[in-house]
C-alpha cells in the first residue's frame, strides 16, 4: 500500500509544493497505528483464549473434571469408612473396654495430632481447594483412628490373654441358632408395648421363633433361678460372675434348676409363649452391674462380620415388641 503524499499551493511560486509532515506528527501518526495494533492483537488474544479450545487444553480440562469427581466420589467413600470407624470406637469403648475393664480412649486421644488449624492452608492457592481441604482432612482423621484403634486392639488382646476364665462367662453367643430364628421381632430400646400400646423402654431383644426351639446358654454360668416370673412367663436367670447375668423369658420348658452350673452353649430350655407374650419368642436380655445392655453387642463368639451387620439391621428395623 503506497504512503499518501500530501501538496500545498504557493502563491508566491504560484505551484503547488509538496509537503513533509514533521517529526512530531510522524511520532503521532506511528504511537497511533502501534496502538491500534496492539488493541487488534490483545482482542485476538482474547478471543482465542477464551473462546477456542486448543487440543491440549481441551483435554487437560477433562482431566481436571475427572479428578474432581474422583475427589468427590474419595469424599463420599471416606464418610462412610469415618461412619464405620465411629461404630468400632463407640463398641471399643462401650462393650470391649468395659469388658476387659480397661479404661475408655477419650476424643481427645482418638484424635491426637489434628488439632493443627493451619495444617492445610498450602493448599489455598489450588483450583478446588475447599474439596481437597476436605479430603485430606478426613484421610487425616481416618488414618488416626485406625492407628488408635489397632493399638486399642493389641492392649485388649493382651488382657484377654490373661482373662480367660472371664472370656468364657461373659454371654458372648446368640440364645437360639441362626438357623433356628425365624426373624427378629424388636430389637433394645424404646418401643409401642404390644398390649397397652404405650412408649416402653425395651429392655432386651425379642426372638421370634417355633415353639420347642432350643435355648441355649450365652456364657458359663450359675443358675441363679429358674421359675415363673409374672410378665416374664417361665424366666431363667443365669449369673455368669462378673458383675453379668442374663435372663431367658417367656419359656415353653426349662431344662435348668437352681443352683446348676452351665456351660456356653448347653441347652437350657425352649421358646415358649408364657407370661405376657403375644406369640411365641425368646425374650433375652442381658444386664452389667443390674443395668440392661444392648444384646447385638455381645454376638461377637458365632456370628460373621457379615452376620453381625445383618443382626444389627434387623434389630433397629426391627420395631414390633413381642411381650
């Protein structure tokens, strides 16, 4: 493109003489076309960026993505394994240590070392940080409960080495066979009493089964009675020492009398519909210190992990009482 060139008329020469623009207006003129060229630029530059998604960065966006949702999915998935961590440390601290009469681990030792509150600010400045905070805060928490609770064990393992006569009393089995169990019909805690119809604190787990079911012992114990028990029916209570006994109510027969000495998993009696019951069950309880105790805490002789899920399930599913 040729440069425009510019005539002015004289009139003493009476011609028209060309003119050269001075250095000033030269400097104008290239500060003006430099700035327009840097404006068209910078708005390619953007439009580009913003708006057209390169190869590379296309795909380093969907890699981005994809993190992001397997952070969510990792957050999803450590709130479960924290829920389960918190039902080992309350079965830790409210059956095991109480059986082993050891002491109970506080909060405070459960989760020593994570009271540090800016422990995760490096990680402000990165993209998600919020999640990622999140994330490694619960593996924090996770991985201390777990060292805690693998040290709780080893102690527990220790005293139970030295305790075995005691292991072999405390009720530590189911009262009738798994196989024998046809549901289970309430489970511990507060329920709609079946005849009255009011809130009552239950204070054991009912067993829906036959009539003539067998019955069985939980611990080795003393037969501390064996005798009708209004409300209760046929009762037996076995006193396993310890500061432990059990009861086995609304029984069809009682095969046990005063003052005899059983063994773990010997027969006793079977499933009847005495007392005030409205259908044949076992209604079992078992009691520390003369204090009612939640039974699904003490199957932990003959029932597999997965069993033992299923029985808490059916207990707290569980709402119709039986007597």
């Amino acid at each position: 493109m040729s440069r425009k060139v510019f005539y002015r008329y004289n009139p003493a020469t009476d011609n028209y003489e060309r003119v050269y623009p001075s250095w000033k207006n030269r400097v104008r003129v290239l500060a003006r076309h430099l700035i327009v060229g840097i404006a068209i630029g910078a708005l390619a530059f953007v439009t580009v960026y913003f708006w057209i998604d390169f190869p590379r960065e296309k795909m380093l966006k969907q890699e981005n993505e994809q993190l992001v949702n397997e952070l969510k999915i990792l957050n999803q998935r450590l709130d479960r394994s924290l829920s389960i961590m918190e039902d080992i440390a309350n079965r830790d601290n409210n059956f095991y240590r109480v059986m082993m009469q050891a002491d109970r681990i506080s909060d405070a030792q459960r989760y020593a070392g994570l009271e540090k509150g800016n422990k995760y600010e490096h990680l402000n400045n990165l993209s998600d940080a919020e999640l990622i905070k999140n994330v490694s805060n619960k593996m924090d928490m996770l991985d201390r409960q777990i060292y805690t609770q693998i040290k709780s064990f080893d102690e527990l393992k220790e005293l139970a080495g030295k305790q075995k006569d005691r292991l072999a009393h405390i009720p530590a089995i189911m009262p009738i066979s798994e196989l024998d169990l046809r549901q289970m019909a309430s489970g511990y805690g507060y329920r709609v009493d079946p005849v009255y119809g009011t809130g009552k604190f239950h204070e054991g787990m009912d067993f829906a089964s036959d009539r003539g079911t067998p019955v069985y012992a939980t611990g080795d114990a003393r037969v501390e009675s064996a005798k009708w028990h209004s409300g209760y029916g046929n009762l037996i209570v076995l006193d396993h020492g310890y500061n432990y006994t059990t009861r086995y109510a609304h029984l069809n027969e009682m095969n046990v009398t005063t003052g005899q000495m059983v063994k773990r998993g010997d027969l006793i009696g079977k499933v009847g519909n005495t007392g005030k019951s409205t259908g044949p069950h076992l209604h079992y309880e078992v009691r520390y210190k003369g204090a009612p105790q939640n039974p699904v805490n003490y199957y932990f002789y003959d029932l597999t992990p997965q069993q033992y899920n299923e029985m808490i399930q059916r207990a707290e599913n569980a709402g119709h009482v039986m007597d």
